[in-house]
C-alpha cells in the first residue's frame, strides 16, 4: 500500500499524460496542426514579419515584377510587395474564417439537436427549411446574399452562416435521432432535466467525435469560400489583402509572371489542407 508522496504521484496524471490525452495519435491530425499553427503564427507575427507595409507601392520595382533580393515572392501589377500581402492576408483569413465557421456550426448543432430531439411538426419544419436552402446552388447562394447585402466581414460570416448551418444541422439531427435513444438521455429526461441540459450536455457532447471532424473540414471550406468571395470581388473592400482578391488582381499575368497568382494561392491551398488533413486524423482518432 502507498502513502505520502508515493500515493500522491500515483493518483495525479502527470502533464506529460495529460498533454498526450490530447494530442491526436493520427499522424494525419498531427501535419494537418502545425499547418494551421505555422499560418496562425504568420499571421499574428504578421506586422513585424512583413518587410513592407501591404499596400505600400515601390515604382522601381514595377520595371522587374520578379522575385529579387528586396521582394522574396516578387511584386504584383501595382508594385506591391507579395509577401507582405499574403501574410496580412492571412490575418484577414484567420479571423473571418474560424467566426464564420463557429457561428455556423451553432447555430447548425442547435437546429439539428432540436429537430432531431423533438422530431414530428418541429423536425418536419426545420427539415424543410432546410431543404429550401440546400436545393440552391451553394456559390449562387453566397453570390446572392453578398450581393445584396454588400461586402463586408460580417456579411462574410453572415452569408457562411446561412449557406453552411442546415447542412451541419442535417449532421447533427443524424446524430442526435441515434442518441436520443440512449439510456443516459433517458435518465435525465426521468431526473426532470430541461430540455436544454440534455441537448447540450448530455447528447451534444457525445456526439462531439464526428462533430469535430466536420468542424474541421467545414472550416477548410470555409477558407474556400473566402478566397472565392475574393476572387469575384465580394470579399473584402479593396485595398485590404485578401488571398482570393490577390489572385483576382494577377490573373491576367499568369501567362508572363505565374507567381504573383501562385504564391497566394498556395496559401491558400496549405491552410485548406492542413484542416482537410486534421479533419481525416480525428475521424481515424474516433
């Protein structure tokens, strides 16, 4: 039997332990991380990392738009440094995208946990709202909804919000008519439980594994979908950097100087990746 300090260290996890609970085993997961890590510390580092302001204009530089010693990535039509604007642009990135998707994904979870809890009138209403927004064309949506609201961050999550939360509500409704039946949820329902306790504290958590991963993966889209909000011109008002309108701006010069569309592109396309690949490494995780 153990006592004292011997008892003590056997009971209390260490942080090692308690660090490695959350850790994801997939490596997957694990590249998918320090993808998004290495853009979110980019961006936060962005206004001492940036040899340029983003909008700063050099005239010397318009006679060789080419990648030299004083711009690394080169410059755009306008004498703008490259660099500077994808790591500006990047903030604008990780700030839109994680509120749009987490304003989607509760208001998504909230209507597909009621529907599915309550099913008859309740679901079939919601399901049915939810089917109206599904039948049309997602980008015909987004195009719509900017258009008539006009551009602006919060029209940007606004119009994520509303095209993405009956899909994550049709998600969650799945979840939760599994759920439901369980016996956990029985027993709250017999202790007198409010409807809200069991929602979200007895279902909701337990479907937490398969809603994480489509958080993930509906967050990658959601990069996605600024960057094309951009490139149509219905991202953010010009001259902030924007990934999707610095690729807009440049694509006439893809044939002479690909790199000023490409670098912006591609991160995009790692910041995509690493959620798509988190995503995958938590469904292997489950």
């Amino acid at each position: 039997m153990t006592t004292g300090p011997d008892r003590q260290k056997s009971i209390v996890p260490s942080s090692g332990s308690t660090w490695r609970r959350f850790w994801p085993k997939a490596l997957s997961a694990r590249f998918g991380i320090c993808l998004i890590l290495f853009w979110i510390v980019m961006a936060v580092l962005a206004p001492w990392l940036s040899p340029y302001e983003p909008n700063a204009q050099d005239m010397a530089a318009l006679s060789d738009f080419g990648p030299t010693a004083a711009h690394w990535l080169g410059t755009d039509l306008l004498g703008r440094d490259i660099l500077s604007r994808i790591l500006w642009g990047a903030r604008t990135t990780l700030v839109v995208v994680p509120i749009a998707t987490i304003s989607a994904f509760a208001t998504g979870t909230t209507i597909g946990l009621v529907s599915g809890y309550f099913g008859g009138f309740v679901d079939r209403i919601i399901s049915g709202i939810s089917d109206i927004i599904l039948s049309f064309p997602t980008l015909i949506l987004y195009i719509v909804l900017i258009a008539s609201i006009g551009p602006s961050m919060f029209n940007i999550v606004l119009a994520i919000t509303l095209a993405s939360a009956p899909s994550i509500g049709r998600v969650t409704r799945g979840l939760t008519l599994d759920l439901r039946s369980r016996g956990y949820v029985a027993a709250a329902e017999m202790r007198g439980e409010s409807v809200f306790f069991t929602l979200f504290l007895e279902i909701l958590p337990n479907a937490r594994g398969p809603l994480l991963a489509d958080l993930c993966m509906r967050a990658g889209l959601a990069v996605v979908t600024v960057g094309t909000l951009g490139f149509l011109g219905l991202g953010l008002p010009p001259p902030d950097p924007d990934w999707g309108s610095m690729v807009a701006e440049n694509v006439t010069m893809i044939p002479v100087y690909p790199y000023m569309a490409l670098f912006p592109g591609l991160a995009m396309c790692s910041l995509v990746i690493g959620f798509s690949m988190l995503a995958d490494g938590l469904e292997e995780d489950q």
